[in-house]
C-alpha cells in the first residue's frame, strides 16, 4: 500500500516563503488537478493586472516536457510548478533563461537530498545519470509591449514505477537520496523563493549572472557527445562549455562549433 503523502498547502507554502519573494509574489495558486500549470500561468499572466505569479498543481491531465512530449504527472506524488513573469525583457535578452533556472532549481532541491544535482544541457536536472527533473519556459506577447514569460518547472519527488510507465529514459525520484522526510510544501516553498530572486537578478544582469554556476552542474562538459539536429543529422564531439548566450559549444575536428537549445538534442556516448 502506498504511505500517505501531505498535499500540497497554500498556507504553509505562504508561511515559509522568504519575505522577499512573498512582497514581490502576486498570487499563489495549488489546485488538484488542472490541465497544465503552464496555461494556468498563462491565463493568470492575460487575465489579471500581476507581474508575478505562482501555480501549483497535485496533477496535469495535460502536462507537457520539451518537444511536445507528455509530462508524466500523477496524483500528489511530485511538483507540478510554473511561474508566471510579466516582463519588460525582449526576446534576445532572456537568451540563457533556460539554463539560469536550471541552476536555481538545483541549487534550490539541493539542500534536501544527499546527492549531487547535475544539469544535462540546456536544463534537464539528473541525479547519477537519471532524470529527476525538468524545465519548459514558454513566452508571448504583453500587454505594453511586454514579454509574458512562463516557467515550468516539473521535478520527480515520490514517484513509483507504476505510475512511470509511458517514460521513455532512466529517471529517478528526491525520495531516494533525502536527507530526512522530504516535505513538498517545503520545496514548493525553495523553488518560490528562487525562482521569484531570479526574476530579479535574470532582470539586471541577465545568463552572466549564472554562467559559472552551471558551468560547475554541467554533466555533459568534458564529455564525448552525440548531438542530433532538427535534420535528423548527427555529429560527435566533445562538450567544450557553453558560451554567453547559453549555447553548447562542441569541438568537432578541432573546431569548436555553437549549437541553440531547441535546434538540437545531446546524449552523452
């Protein structure tokens, strides 16, 4: 039989955010079940006069990864999280945004666990080679000629193999390497308090301000690579680091050649 699992409290989450991220937070939302927290966020950010905004959900009917996929999403058993920015920012500017929220999301979920986090470029978190988490952003066109900037954010906390049938890559569950009984209102509470910093720091100083840091969590570097384009065309090389702008840089035959998240997928050989 399963163990019982607390769901996931507004109150409790309000109670241990940092005041910092509760006066720059306009609204929180934990619902049961919903179709996708990024279209919740979505409507939120088109809907009402708010910058900042927080939806939970303890299950997607219509939760979705990178490339269209389907993210896997059952009942109270993981975080479920996206965040929505209203932002002044123009879409060459949030060039690394990706990859700065994978840092903050693993240095957030870090504290609770006893193993590393690492980050598979662009931001996929994995623990020993194993997905336990990962990053949709999604933008469109504000009011005031705005960016309307959505964070997705889905991470793998009780998940068992029954309810992980349709994946289709080694994943692994927080559970399993905790440092003591894993609360999610407390890490729903950590990824607040990150990812509303973030907006701030992403703000002024842009993918600098994180480009060591995830340098640091990058699996991939130093590592032989297979890259796949969106021609099906594969090359290999070794994973040099990332550049400025977030992209990976690979060295083929001695040449270093930049590659954009979106354009391309990465596996290491």
């Amino acid at each position: 039989m399963d163990k019982k699992i607390a769901l996931l409290n507004k109150k409790e989450i309000l109670e241990t955010i940092s005041k910092a991220a509760l006066s720059k937070l306009d609204s929180l939302i934990v619902s049961k079940k919903t179709g996708s927290t990024n279209d919740d966020a979505k409507n939120t950010l088109r809907e009402s006069e708010v910058n900042l905004c927080a939806h939970f959900a303890e299950q997607q009917n219509s939760g979705r990864g990178r490339g269209g996929k389907n993210w896997t999403s059952p009942f109270a058993k993981n975080i479920y999280f996206s965040m929505g920015w209203n932002s002044n920012l123009t879409l060459s500017e949030i060039e690394g945004l990706s990859l700065a929220v994978g840092v903050v999301v693993a240095e957030a979920l870090q504290k609770f666990i006893n193993e590393s986090i690492k980050i598979k470029w662009p931001n996929d978190l994995f623990i020993k080679k194993k997905k336990v988490g990962g990053i949709l952003i999604e933008t469109s066109s504000g009011a005031d000629n705005n960016l309307e900037i959505v964070i997705g954010i889905g991470i793998n906390i009780f998940m068992d193999e029954k309810e992980a049938t349709t994946i289709d890559q080694p994943w692994t569950i927080l559970d399993d390497y905790k440092k003591t009984t894993i609360n999610r209102n407390q890490i729903a509470s950590s990824l607040i308090d990150g990812m509303t910093e973030l907006t701030a720091i992403f703000q002024r100083d842009g993918f600098k301000a994180y480009k060591e840091r995830f340098n640091f969590l990058n699996v991939l570097k130093g590592k032989e690579c297979k890259m796949v384009d969106s021609k099906n065309q594969e090359r290999t090389g070794l994973v040099e680091g990332i550049n400025d702008k977030g992209e990976l840089l690979l060295k083929i035959n001695n040449k270093i050649i930049e590659f954009r998240y979106g354009e391309v997928s990465i596996r290491e050989l």
